[in-house]
C-alpha cells in the first residue's frame, strides 16, 4: 500500500510540476521556493501543538488547490503559483513519508510515525 500511496503522491507532484509549466514564471523560481513551505515547521519552538497547526496549514493540499483557484478567479499568477508551490511540496514530503502532524508531536502525521519501520 505504502508504494501505491508514493505513486498517487508522485503524479500529483508531476501535476503540479505541470501546472507550474503554464505560469510565466522561470524554472528557477519553482525551485527557490519549493522548501518555503517547511516555515510551518518553526511552530514548534512554541509547542507541539501550535507546531502540528502551522506544519498543517503549510502543508494542507485542499488549502493549497484553494489557493490556486482563487488566483484563476482573479487572474494572478502570484497566487497561482502560491497554491501549486504548496500542493507540489505536500505531495513531495508525502513521497518521503512526511504527512499532516498530530499534536502528539512532529513525527505523528496520518501516515504514521516518522522513523518506525512499519
């Protein structure tokens, strides 16, 4: 199952990668901003769960595709490209296994524990 998961994660990545060939945009931009996502992460010098909230909404591919249709309904790039740099790096951390947090602590997501062989 965890191979079919990695699968559906790498074509969404390639949907986004896709989606980023139709902006204006130069390739070098996609790249600088493909980890700024991980910012969510700075949370947790708070708490676990302020951590597990602001990892989340960093990395929440609904919130992102959101994003990005309310850059199509006001025709702007910028928050286009905001949405697909969100979507495509959610789907990339879910390729290495990195999912949505519980408050429990950042290596409980909905995938499972990060580092536990499963």
């Amino acid at each position: 199952m965890k191979s079919t998961l990695q699968l559906e994660e790498l074509a969404m990545l390639g949907l986004g990668i896709y989606m980023f060939s139709l902006l204006s945009f130069s390739w070098w931009l996609f790249l600088a901003l493909f980890l700024i996502p991980d910012i969510g992460m700075l949370g947790y010098i708070i708490n676990n769960k302020i951590g597990a909230f602001s990892y989340n909404i960093f990395h929440h591919k609904g919130l992102a595709i959101l994003i990005y249709f309310i850059g199509i309904y006001y025709s702007d790039e910028l928050i286009q490209l905001c949405g697909i740099i969100l979507f495509s790096h959610a789907c990339f951390d879910r390729i290495l296994g990195y999912g949505l947090k519980y408050e429990k602590g950042f290596k409980f997501t909905h995938l499972g524990e990060i580092g536990k062989k499963n």
